[in-house]
C-alpha cells in the first residue's frame, strides 16, 4: 500500500511563503504523476487541482498559482515539493498530495495552509 506522508503547512501572513514536502512510500518513478490539490474552507468549494508534476518532469499548475508557487521532486529522496510563495487569503485551505499509476490515485492525509491577511 502506498503512503503519502506531507508536512510543512502552517499559518503565515499574506505574501509570505511555505513550503509542503510530500514524502512518497515508493520511488516518485512508479508513479505517472504526482501533485497537489486543495480543499477550500469555504462552503461549496470543490476539491481543485494546484499542480502537478509528471514522471517525465513536466509542471502544470492551476491558473491562480502560476508565478508564486513551483512544484518540484527531489527523485532520491522519493518526495515532491511545492513552494508557495506570495501566498494569498484565498490559498487557505488543506493541501492533499497525491500521486497516480496506471491503476489507481493514492491521497495523503492533507495539512492546513492558513493565510492571515
């Protein structure tokens, strides 16, 4: 069974900067895809996608986080990154790493992204 284990969440002021690691149980190279998504605490917000990095290194990233936040993945330590900066209010929420193969999307447990304005 796979195991997503993330850390680095916190409470920070606007324009200020986290980082989240997102420790994978397996080589990042079993997976098609790794990433991170958000759940919004405001009511009705779904789940969205903020970036994701392929096993091929190639980013993509949720229109309002382009410029401020850089997904990345150290491969020898099996872990992504994703480094928030400028951050925003509405970046508050949790943040969940993922990773996907052929078969199945595997979630970790989710850490809270508070931003203070």
């Amino acid at each position: 069974q796979v195991q997503l284990v993330e850390s680095g969440g916190g409470l920070v002021q606007a324009g200020g900067s986290l980082r989240l690691s997102c420790v994978a149980s397996e080589s990042v190279f079993s997976f098609n895809g790794m990433g991170w998504y958000r759940q919004a605490q405001a009511p009705g917000k779904q789940r969205e996608m903020v970036a994701i990095i392929t096993s091929s290194g190639n980013t993509n990233y949720v229109d309002s986080v382009k410029g401020r936040f850089t997904i990345s993945r150290d491969n020898a330590e099996n872990t992504v990154y994703l480094q928030m900066n400028s951050l925003k209010p509405e970046d508050t929420g949790v943040y969940y790493c993922y990773a996907m193969n052929a078969f199945r999307t595997y979630w970790g447990q989710g850490t809270q992204v508070t931003v203070s304005s």
